[in-house]
DNA sequence: GTTCGATTGGGAAATCTTCCCGATCTCGAT
DNA sequence: ATCGAGATCGGGAAGATTTCCCAATCGAAC
C-alpha cells in the first residue's frame, strides 16, 4: 500500500523540501509531487490528481486562491488544504469559499497539519485551532469585519482609495461623478472611523481587501 | 564529532521542524535547539551559545531584528544567518546593520541556505542569489530607495503619516506647528511622486518604513 | 404601494494642499 | 572666521478638498 498522495504547492523550494521531510516521516502519506505556481499546481493536478492538494496561499502573482479554484474546476471533489503564514480568518473564509476543505497556518505545531490531512482525506472540513477561535470568537460575540459596515459600493471604492487612486481615476473607473466619490471618501472614513487616508489602507489590508504586491507608486 | 550546531529561531513550529529535518539530512550540522520569539532566542543562545543561529526575521512583536542585536550584544562574535520570506532589499540591508553574517530568502533553493550555512561558519558573509542580484542591480544603476530623495525629518514624518496619525498628532508628537507638517506632508508626496496620501502608506511599506502588524485604526 | 436603504450628486462652509517665500541652524569648505 | 549649501521650520494666499446637509432615484421587502 502506497497510502495518501499529496501535491505540495508552495513557491519557497526550501520550505517545500522541509514540509516533505516532515510529511514523508509520518506512515501513510507520500508525497507525490510538488508545485511552486499556481499553473504549475494546476497542471500538475490536471496530471495526476493527488489524494491531497497542501498550498499556500501566499504565492507571487495569482494568490493561490486562484490555484484552488482551478484545481476544483478540474476536480470537484479534490481535497485541498491550505497551509499559509496568514493568520486572519479574512483569509481562511475566502479560501473556504475558493473551495478549500481544511487551513491550517503555519503558527500550528505540526500535529495539526497531520491532523488536517487526515480529517480532509476523510472528507471533513478541518481548520488549525487559532482560526477556529477566531471564528468562534465571532459567532460569540457577533464582531465582524469592519467591512460590515459598507455596502458593496463603498468597498468597491475603498478598495480603489486604498490601493492609491486618486478621486479623478475613480471616478473615471466607475463613471461617476467626482463629488460622488468624494461623499463615499467622507462617508468611508466616517463609517470605518478613520481619521486619515493612510488609515483607510490599514483597514483596507486587514480586511483582506488589498494584495500586498504589485500596487506600487512610481516613485523615481 | 558533533559538527557545527545551530539554533533555529522561526515562529512557525511546521516550518522549524522542517528545516530541522531538512538541516539534519546535511551531514556536520545539528539542531541544538530552537526557539519561537526574539526573548526565547535570546535566552536560549545565552545559555547554550551555538555556532550558528539561523532566525526569520517576521516574528510577532519585535521583528527578529531585536533578536540580532541582542545575541550580537551577547557575543559579538555569533554567527547569525538570516533565513526569511522578506524579499526586499531594505529588510536585508537593515538585517546587516544588526549585526547578521548572511541573508537568504526562502525563495532560494534547499542548497543556498546550506551553502550559506557553510559561508559564515567559516566567518564570511553570505547573501542569496536574489539579494546579491538586487544589491548589484542598485549599485550599477545607481538607483536606491525612494527614501533616499528624502531628508532624515522627512522620513520620519512620512513614517507618522503613513502609520496614520493625523497632521495634529504628528506636530503634537514632534513639538511642531501643524503648518510645518504640512508643508513637509506636500513635499514628500512630490518627491515620492505620490498624488495620494495612500501611495505614501505603500511607498512606506515598500521601504521597509512599517512593519506590517499592530497598526489597526480601532474600526467600530 | 409604501417604506427603507443604497446609490448618486448639488451646495456651502470649513479645512487642507500647494507653492512661494523668508528666517534659522548646522556643517563642511575656503 | 566666513561663506554657502541644504535641512528645518513656519507664514501667507489661492485653489482644491472635505465635510455635512439635503434631495432624487431605484430596487427590494413588507
């Protein structure tokens, strides 16, 4: 018996190469492949599809949100886990709805990630315990993203002010009046009880609105 | 023999067992301990100094940089081999100025970090091919941080700003009028070839001006 | 069918930004 | 010592933005 394949995606050749020793130690799991892109994962799966799909979320271009979505379009029944350094549960519902089966992060001790891929292979959902408290916390306590504050449009916009539009590029963007995007500004701010634009960009990026790469200035 | 001994300081317990494996399949190395913070990296080199200690530089609370400098405090001969996702230029520079002998990031393949392992042992310095490629790509063009058109009061006031305090609190905070503040508010953003005061926050990031946690803008 | 909230924008006063200017202060060079 | 360059600090005024208030529209829910 070969037990539980599994495809490791990860774009860190070193981290991968440690997660391999680690899962390779435990009896019933091989590790049958490895990819370190989104499209690498992909058509490796579209190759031979895997027990088990470990990724990261945090990949260079396509977040590896893109990578499940792929893989579960191959496969609707592929059995992916998400194995990622982000610690918000913003990041672990969005891989849920992407079509993830477990996250687990990387701040787990070990245990867990074999944990996970024992109860994803037997078709259950596991998540590491630091995002089930996350989520416990607020289903407790009815706390929600700020974001809940917004209507869709005003995430639409916020999304825009925090990655470094100007008003005009806005509302150019979504053919509406400058004054229109000036009252969401005011209205946004307001609502999310930021005193500053630079604010606005933390709210914006811990809410998981914003990919931290490519949004650059220009600066020279 | 025993070989060289390491101490592996990285937050995730996953990714230190990995490497630990990873490190352990290299003959003349062994993994003497390991430690998950700046404080237990610190106690645990006091008290067991090894001849290499391998750290990540984003830990929760102080960033792996403090954990350089306290070790290097300790002894100034450890041999500290900065091992992290950071891809940045800036961060590896300031990883140097710690007091670190090598940076590799963990985008490099398996052997880097062992070849780099071998380098500073042997008292050199060591960089990953990526970084060295950046360094010399700076060098031969000349081009340099964003933050170098940018006078020592400018950074730190650009710092403030893009952290999200308010033209009030930053005159406040620095004994300045608020006229002052927003003068240099208007010159930064035209050095930076910034239209937006969010272009600042990512220009900010980008030079490795902010440290991505404990921002938060108290949103509710 | 009416009420509610989301969306879109005008108006006007308050505030901020920008650009220009001058006063100091430090520092290295002459 | 003096000079000049450049950083630091702030005033002034015109122009742009922000803010707050208000109104019209539209779709969905009751």
């Amino acid at each position: 018996m070969q037990g539980l394949t599994i495809l490791l995606v990860d774009d860190h050749p070193v981290v991968r190469a440690g997660y391999r020793k680690l899962i390779e130690l435990q009896p019933g799991y091989r590790v049958a492949a490895e990819a370190d892109s989104t499209s690498a994962a992909y058509l490796a799966y579209r190759r031979a599809p895997t027990d088990i799909v470990i990724i990261d979320l945090s990949m260079p271009g396509s977040s590896g949100l893109e990578a499940i979505r792929l893989i579960k379009a191959v496969d609707r029944n592929a059995r992916i886990l998400v194995f990622t350094m982000h610690e918000g549960l913003s990041h672990a519902l969005k891989a849920f709805e992407a079509g993830a089966s477990g996250y687990v992060t990387k701040s787990s001790p070990p245990e867990a990630l074999i944990a996970a891929m024992g109860a994803i292979a037997e078709g259950r959902k596991a998540v590491s315990d630091d995002i089930a408290r996350e989520i416990a916390v607020e289903r407790l306590s009815g706390r929600r993203s700020p974001l809940d504050a917004l209507g869709p449009r005003e995430v639409e916009i916020l999304q825009l002010i925090a990655s470094g539009r100007t008003t005009d590029e806005i509302a150019d963007a979504l053919s509406l009046s400058q004054k229109t995007i000036q009252n969401y500004h005011s209205g946004i701010k307001a609502k999310l009880n930021a005193r500053t634009d630079a604010n606005l960009v933390w709210v914006a990026i811990e809410a998981g609105l914003i990919e931290m790469r490519s949004v650059g200035v220009g600066a020279g």
